[in-house]
C-alpha cells in the first residue's frame, strides 16, 4: 500500500495526498463539534482547510514551474497533514537559480492574499488590511491571513523551509556550496531550540513539533548535501558491484526466488540475448508473488522501462536520480556490454570506507567492489 492517492496531473506534474490528509479532515470536524457546532460549521471548516491545500497545491506548482525554467524536472506533489512537499529531482547548485526556484514558492501566497484583499474590498468596501479580520471573519478574510501566515512562515531561514534555501542561496554567494548548506543548518537547528524552549515554557506542543520538525529538516539537508560532495569527479565504475548474478528474460519468479535466496543479492538485472532489458527489485519480485504466482515470468514484474547507467556516468548525478526514482540499483553498461550493479548498500559502504581512508585509489576501491 502506498499510502496516497492521485488527485490529478496538471502542467505534466501529478499530484497526490497522502492517506493521513484525512486525520487533518477528522480533527477539524472533531473541534467543530466539541465547541458545539452543527453540520454548517463543519463544512465550513473542511471547506476552508480544502481552499487552504489548494493554495498549498498553488505553493508548490511555484516551485515546481519556476525549477522548470532551469531544466529541473518535478517527480510530484504530495498533500500532507502539515503542508505540501514538490519533489524536485534536484536542486539547482547555482544560487541565483536556487533563489528563485525557494522564493517562488511564498511569492505564490503572497499573490493569491493580494487577489483576496482586491476581492474583499471590492465587495466589502475595505481599504486598508487591517480592516480585514481573522477571528470569526468570513471564509475569504481567513483564507487570505492563512495565506500571509504561509508566506511568512516558509520564509524563516531554516531547512526544510523554502528561507533556509534562501539563506543558502545568499551564502553560497560568498563560500563553498557545502559550507553554506551546514551555515544555514546551523541557523535552522539554533531557531528550533528557540522554538522548543518557547514551547516548553508557554506549553505549547506545536511548537515542540514545529522544532523537531525543524532540526531534522536542517540536520537532513546537510548530511545530504554533505554525501552528494563527496561524489563529486567520481565515475560509477569506482562504486559498483563487480559480481553479481543477472536473471534471463525467459525465467520464472520461482527461478528469482531461488536467486534471491542463495546469496546476498536482492535486484538483478534481467537479460535478453545479450542486452538489458530490466531490473527486477526484490520488493517488486515479492508483490509480483503474491498477485500472479511464481510461475510469472520475471518480465512481467521488472521495470521495463528503465535505462542503465554508463560506467563514466557521475556518481553524483546518478546517486540523485536513484533518489528521485526510488531506484534501490540501477545496471552499469560499458559499450552497451552490462559490467556492474550500482546499489545504494554499496555507495554506503563506499561511503563509509571514503570516512575511514580520507582518500581513494582505483586499485583500493576496485578490491572493494567484489565482496
């Protein structure tokens, strides 16, 4: 079970929500009725939070289109209970691009609470924004103040909110990427223990999970940008696996079963006369026994569709795009010939052999490989 559903594809992007958007839908309904409101103010609430996640939605499509314009693809959009999350293929290492691509994001709310206020005061006569109220006020004066809270609160400098990619953009203006991402980490997790000391002090739980949310966030995004630089002017070749088993386009998945169990491996590369024409994963292998048995061939199970790596490819490139499609290996090819396995369990020993040397050499990480 994947645990979200389509919504729909707009501009090439699909979007999803998440299966727990519905505790979100739940828990208002559930404060409605403990104040004592009827079925009225329940609708009213739920229609509000869906207004509000179609401007979440808005959010991240300003993200997403404005990422476009720099050659970034968007995987999707998934609605959650605590906001919207655009995956991004990568983000841009320039910092002019990755200005724009973070700042477009708020840019989006601060517009839809500008066409608000021009609605408002059209049909209610207000000039000024602080004539438009929140507390008790019609739908349209609260969707306009979540709006600019939304704004606001993306812009604090701090990962994985859309300033602390601000604050790295400017600061990789003046230092390397890396140092800029951990300078920006560090912002980010000094503003989460503010906010837990605030939240233990005033008794507020929301904000102990806005600043664990928040140190996680910046302590993820360093380590990741961390493991990314130490890919860089590394080829794929250096880090795949040498020994490996393949499967034939004519096997079974009880012929995959018995792969599987006689060793360590868990993907495999599917054959055909010479080529690659897939790579069957263990857990598409276990999901494919269960709903056509073992006598499937592995065909109907692998992923067809998928492109092998070249053996001089980046690793930093290719360690991205397993990420980003959720690949757990990907073939190696050297002149259309298969010549390795690229898996995430051996970048990570690769990655932990890089920490304990401190340096590489072909012949060191070569005897690596074949274990």
């Amino acid at each position: 079970m994947t645990w979200r559903w389509r919504l729909g594809e707009f501009f090439g992007i699909v979007v999803y929500v998440h299966a727990t958007f519905l505790l979100l839908i739940g828990w208002v309904a559930l404060l409605s009725l403990q104040r004592g409101g009827g079925l009225a103010e329940i609708a009213v609430g739920i229609l509000l939070i869906l207004l509000l996640f179609t401007c979440v939605v808005m959010h991240e499509y300003g993200h997403a289109l404005t990422a476009r314009r720099f050659g970034i693809r968007t995987q999707d959009i998934t609605l959650l209970p605590i906001g919207g999350v655009a995956r991004l293929e990568r983000m841009p290492r320039d910092p002019g691009q990755e200005l724009w691509v973070a700042l477009a994001g708020p840019a989006v709310n601060l517009v839809i609470a500008a066409a608000l206020f021009l609605i408002i005061s059209l049909f209610a006569g207000i000039r000024t924004l602080t004539d438009v109220h929140f507390i008790g006020a019609p739908i349209l004066s609260q969707l306009l103040w979540w709006n600019v809270a939304m704004a606001l609160f993306n812009m604090l400098p701090a990962f994985p909110m859309d300033g602390g990619r601000v604050l790295r953009a400017l600061l990789a203006r003046r230092m390397e990427y890396t140092r800029a991402t951990r300078a920006a980490a560090n912002v980010g997790q000094l503003m989460a223990f503010l906010f837990a000391l605030w939240g233990l002090f005033n008794q507020e739980p929301v904000l102990l999970f806005i600043a664990l949310f928040v140190y996680l966030g910046a302590e993820a995004e360093a380590q990741m940008v961390q493991t990314q630089s130490s890919f860089r002017g590394i080829p794929v070749r250096q880090a795949m696996v040498t020994r490996f088993a393949t499967l034939d386009a004519q096997e079974t998945l009880s012929d995959a079963v018995r792969a599987l169990l006689s060793g360590t491996q868990q993907d495999f590369p599917v054959m055909e006369d010479g080529r690659v024409v897939g790579l069957l994963t263990r857990r598409d292998l276990l999901a494919a026994l269960s709903e056509s048995g073992p006598q499937a061939p592995v065909t109907q199970a692998m992923h067809g569709a998928l492109q092998p790596v070249e053996a001089h490819a980046p690793l930093e490139e290719t360690y991205q795009r397993m990420q980003s499609e959720d690949l757990p290996a990907l073939p190696v090819t050297y002149g259309g010939h298969l010549v390795g396995l690229l898996t995430m369990e051996n970048i990570a020993e690769f990655l932990m052999i890089r920490a304990a040397t401190g340096k590489f050499s072909e012949t060191f990480t070569a005897a690596g490989q074949s274990h």
